[in-house]
C-alpha cells in the first residue's frame, strides 16, 4: 500500500455501477417531488426555482462522481481522518435538521451551538462503535439525524409540538392515526436527502481501506468511541450539562423552546426530565396527616341529589372545543347551537376547563380526569398509560367500583392506542369496548367513527346491562370523531368563518365536525332527559385541535402574553342530569378536578383526596402542566414562583404517595370516604 495519499479516476464496473445508482436515486427523489422545483404561486417556466434546481443538481453531480474516484490514505492518516469526519458530520446534521424546522441557529450563542453538536455527536459516536467506520458513523448518524428533522417537523405541523422522548412510547398510536393526514415535503426536506447520499458517499471514498487492520485496532477505535460517547451522557444528564449551557425547557410552549434551543437540544433537555422525583418535603407522615386533617372536616355539600344510586356518564369528546366564546371570530352557521343553548338554559353546571395538552397527548387528559391527579408534577412529555400505570391505581372508576358500580369504557379506535387495554384495568374498568366490539353499526365522519355512533353505543351499553343488572353503571366514553387532520376532501364544509369564507378551510372542516357533534350530544341528551331512572352526564373536550396559526390569531384577537398560550388549552364541560342540580357556572377548572364535581352530581361520596382537591380548587381553580390560575384570575406559567407554592407543593405530596410510593400509600387517603 502507498504511504502517500492518492486520489485518482477509476471507471471499474463497480464505481459506474454506484454512480449510475446514485443518478437513479437522486432522479426518482426529484420525479417524485418534481412541484418542488416550481414556485408556489404558478407552474410556468417564469416561475421555476431555480436555486433549488441547481444546488439538488450540484450536490447530485458530486455523489456520482465521487463514486468514480477511487483514494489511497496511508493507515496513520486514514484513521486521524476518519475521526475527524465522525467529529466534523455532527455540525451538518444540527444544521441540516434545524434548517429542515426553520429554527434561526445563525441567532444562537456558541454555548448553544455546542449543547446541540453535542447532541449529535453523541449519536455518530454510537454509530462509529458500531461499525468502526467513518462511513457507517454518516449512515447511521445521517439516517436518525434526517429522519428525526423530517419527522419532527410534520409532528409541528400537526400537533402543535415538537417530538419529546416518550412519543415513542406510542409509536403505534401515532401510526393508527397518521393517516388522516396530508403530508407535504419542503425543498429543504429534499436538499437534506441529497446532501446525506453526498456526504455517505464522501465519506465511503475517504475511509481507508484497513482489511489488514490488526484486532488490537478495532478494539481501540471501538472502545475509545464507546468511552466517548459514555462520557458524553454523563455529561449531558448526571452532570446536568445541557442546563449548564443555557438550554432549558417551557413546558408551556415546546413548539417556542425547541425553536429557541435548538431541535436536538430541546429533545434531550427533555430526557433528563423523564424520571419521576419525590416532591421537596415529602414523606409518609406527612402525608399520613394530611389524611388526618381531612378526616376531621365535613364534606362540602352535593351539587345533585339523585335519591339512588345514578348512571354515571363521561364523556370526552376528542379535540372539542368553543371557539365561539372567545367572541372575537362569528361562524356561519353557529357550530354549537344546542351547547350554546344549555348554558344559557341555566339546567346544567358548566364552565371552561382547562387542560394539560395541546393538538394531541389525548391519554393525559384522560389521566388527569380519571385520577385527579395532574400533569403539573410530571416531567415534560410524559404519557402516564405508557410510563406508570402499570399497577392498581387510585381512580374515579375505582371509587365507583366500591360503591357497587359497573365500569366500561368505550372508545371507537385501536385498543391498543395509548396502551388503553393495559392501563384501563389497573384504572378499574371492568370493561374495554373497542371500535372491533362496537355493537352498534358504526358511521363515519372524515373517515372515523362519528359522535352519533359513540352516544348510540353508550346507550346500547345502558340498556343491556339495565337488562341484566340491578348494579348501577358507569360508563366513560373517549369519541374520535374530531381527530385531525382537517384536509378531507370529501367532507363536505357546512360552516364558515364569518367575513372570511375559505380563508382557513381546516378550521371549517373543523367547525363542521363539530357541528355534527352538537347534534349527536343534543341526541344523547334527548335521549337520557326521557329516562325515568337518574342519569348524570359529565361533557369536556380533551384538547384545541391544531389548525391554521392565522385562524389561531383571529381568535385570539385582543389577547397576549401567557394569557393567550394558556386560552390555547381551554375547552369546554357541563354538567347534565335528568334530576334537579345545584346549576351554576364555574369560569375556570382543570381537568383534575372534573371527577370530584361529577360524584358531588352524582351525590356520591368521594375519598379524601377528592374532598382535598375540591377545597385546593377554591383557591387555585386551574393547575395544568402549562401554568395554573388563581381564583382571582391571576395566571403563573410553570416553574414561576407564586403565592399558592406552599399548597401546591402539598398537593404534589398527596400526588407523588397516590401514584408512586407503592409501599408507603396511605390508603384511607384514596379510598372510599365513609359517610
């Protein structure tokens, strides 16, 4: 072998082979996508876009032919060299993958620059351990690199967010339900493809040819890549590392902090928040007289006396909300007239809720009304279905259960989204009817199962077990109908926004479905309102669904700040019974709290915790993972100091024994309050 570099044209069959494969792919990415080589606004040759033309044909014309080149390096430089490539491609992929997202990186401090190359390199660091090549190290790393950039700038698009760690804990999920999208590649998109085949094959022709390379070698390239890419996570997570160059997380706001922090950064940042922590001044017995504390003190009064022993009814209605009571947008027709009409009628309890999740993280919602507990003290991302719920767990159905009641849940989709059919029975349902076991025939609105077949189903599931048992019921229903995406184009728009038809057509299909879902909720309530027996009906919407920014902006006209984030998680509730209730309206409410109002409807007893949560929602009515609201109004983002810091940190105690502590639980605070 020659101990001089040489670079050199060879045209072997196996050099053409790879460069005619090469032109192939590259042809095939630019037929497939040939809109993007056009301006959007015409499809003429004046409108031609011809920086992208050019830079997809230079980096296309460098691929194959550095597949007819052929290079000898000496092993000494050879190896110095191919560390460099796996030091120097991380660069490229935070650039190309934050480019891909728009993030405005030529704005960011070194310090940033570093915590995101860090990211990256720890990625290529794995992937040279892996294959002890430079090449293998820009395939693997390269490959995450743009699949991760790409992927996470269609989760934005559609959810409101960027990808967090436990997303892909519901990978699954996200699969079920991908498919209502549209999804649309960008120029850069394009480019970065073009520029990994360019840079693989690059670094193919720089790496050595090392066939005789001793055993001794590999083992040390493998093991000082593994040393360096263990001595990076040491870094980043133990050592706190990522905080310590100024990336830091606003639960609030993912979408605003990845763009402030860089893509891979925010990623990561939100890693180390995985794992959850005891809550400052925890233990036992304190908790032990809390319990005590709420022993002694009488239960406020029910909001329902239903004389026996109630149906109970939830329903969540998936992506619902009221755009209509901000009063800033008119819609034509009114979307919402049966709703509208039960406030104003004054025979329901009702209000807006606030939630944790925005355009999507449907389970959470569910968590948080289901338990009561809140998403505020979990770590960023988290999906409890997916992460802690795999034990018994204190929950409404499982109060429900001690007094008697018969638990089934009912959802039109997979059962396996989310982890329902894992979680469902540790929350205490007795049953799981999926969109497999419908027993009604099921109707579709934009391809999923409508409203009405849902209500149809519940009232299916009422009437057979009236039939069989003297057992009161329960019965907590997720709808889908809402689901996004908004661009079907067989569904046909029946609502528009007032003095703006067919500027935001998401959001009118948007208005549209919820306009179907108005009727079926006048239908299921037409339906109970006739019973004889007493029927209580819980109604909330689980999240905003995620529609154009501009529709966003007129809606929230004359609102700013922190204010208008937190209105971006408002939606929302009632409550209805076919007895007489104690009707008034609450402003403001999170969902943790929904499931002590609807047993006090109920005029059921509820347990410690749930008397606990109905006297800390005087004070502090909405405690979200975003912020929390005072009960004059007064918002407070998440990890901003407040006046309510000593009662929050206590609820987090009662949260952290109830959910976490297995050992020490102090039972008779979740349990049945005896009345």
């Amino acid at each position: 072998m020659s101990e001089k570099f040489e670079l050199r044209l060879s045209l072997s069959r196996k050099n053409v082979i790879a460069s005619v494969l090469v032109l192939a792919v590259s042809a095939g990415i630019f037929a497939m996508e040939w809109q993007l080589a056009f301006l959007q606004e015409a499809r003429d040759q004046s409108a031609v876009c011809w920086w992208y033309i050019f830079s997809f044909g230079v980096m296309t014309a460098l691929s194959a032919g550095l597949c007819l080149v052929e290079t000898e390096i000496p092993p000494g430089p050879g190896e110095k060299l191919g560390w460099l490539l796996v030091f120097v491609l991380p660069l490229w992929a935070f650039i190309t993958v934050d480019v891909i997202n728009g993030t405005k990186i030529w704005q960011f401090p070194q310090k940033r620059w570093l915590a995101n190359y860090l990211c990256y390199l720890l990625v290529f660091l794995l992937g040279y351990a892996l294959t002890r090549r430079a090449w293998g190290a820009a395939a693997i790393g390269g490959a995450v690199a743009i699949t991760f950039g790409i992927a996470n700038y269609f989760v934005v698009q559609f959810r409101g967010q960027p990808i967090l760690p436990w997303d892909f804990t519901s990978f699954s999920t996200a699969l079920t339900v991908s498919g209502g999208y549209e999804y649309i590649p960008t120029r850069k998109m394009a480019l970065a493809v073009i520029s990994y085949l360019c840079i693989v094959t690059a670094c193919v022709k720089l790496s050595p040819r090392r066939a005789g390379a001793a055993r001794r070698v590999w083992r040390r390239e493998r093991l000082a890549a593994l040393g360096l890419s263990g001595a990076l996570l040491f870094l980043l997570f133990p050592l706190n590392g990522l905080s310590n160059m100024g990336i830091t997380v606003w639960a609030w706001n993912q979408k605003a902090s990845s763009e402030l922090t860089g893509i891979a950064a925010g990623f990561f940042a939100n890693v180390q928040f995985m794992l959850v922590d005891k809550p400052d001044g925890y233990s036992r017995a304190r908790v032990e007289r809390l319990a005590s504390l709420r022993e002694a003190q009488e239960p406020e009064a029910f909001l329902g006396e239903p004389g026996e022993k109630p149906t109970v009814i939830a329903v969540m209605n998936e992506s619902m909300t009221d755009f209509g009571s901000f009063e800033s947008v008119g819609f034509l027709p009114d979307n919402q007239p049966f709703l509208h009409s039960l406030q104003r009628s004054g025979d329901c309890v009702w209000g807006q809720a606030y939630s944790s999740v925005y355009g999507g993280n449907t389970c959470n919602s569910e968590y948080e009304f289901l338990t009561g507990n809140s998403m505020a003290f979990l770590p960023n991302g988290s999906k409890p279905y997916q992460q802690y719920i795999d034990s018994p767990q204190s929950s409404l159905p499982a109060l429900l259960k001690e007094q008697g009641y018969h638990c089934t849940a009912i959802h039109p989709g997979d059962r396996e989204a989310w982890q329902r059919i894992e979680a469902y029975p540790h929350l205490g349902f007795d049953e799981f009817v999926d969109a497999t076991i419908f027993d009604v025939e099921r109707h579709f609105e934009h391809r999923l199962t409508s409203d009405r077949s849902c209500y149809e189903q519940v009232i299916y599931e009422y009437e057979r077990w009236r039939g069989i048992s003297e057992d009161p019921l329960f019965l907590f229903n997720v709808t889908i109908q809402n689901h996004g995406g908004y661009e079907d184009e067989n569904y046909k728009t029946r609502v528009r926004v007032q003095d703006a038809a067919g500027k935001w057509p998401k959001a009118e299909q948007y208005l549209t479905l919820t306009k179907s879902s108005d009727q079926a909720l006048e239908y299921l309530l037409d339906y109970f309102s006739a019973r004889p027996d007493p029927v209580v009906i819980l109604f909330f919407g689980d999240h905003w669904p995620k529609l154009e920014d501009g529709f966003n902006k007129a809606v929230l006209a004359g609102e700013s700040g922190f204010g208008a984030t937190m209105s971006q998680y408002r939606v929302p509730f009632f409550l209805w019974a076919n007895y007489p209730l104690k009707t008034q309206e609450i402003p403001a409410v999170s969902l943790n709290y929904l499931s002590g109002l609807l047993l006090s409807a109920a005029g059921l007893p509820g347990s410690g915790y749930t008397d606990y949560l109905e006297d800390l929602r005087q004070q502090i009515p909405v405690i979200t993972a975003i912020g929390c609201m005072d009960k004059d109004g007064r918002l407070y983002r998440t990890g901003e100091k407040t006046p309510y810091d000593k009662l929050l940190q206590e609820y987090a105690v009662l949260q952290y024994n109830n959910a976490f502590d297995e050992d020490g639980k102090v039972e008779r605070m979740f349990c049945r309050r005896e009345t």
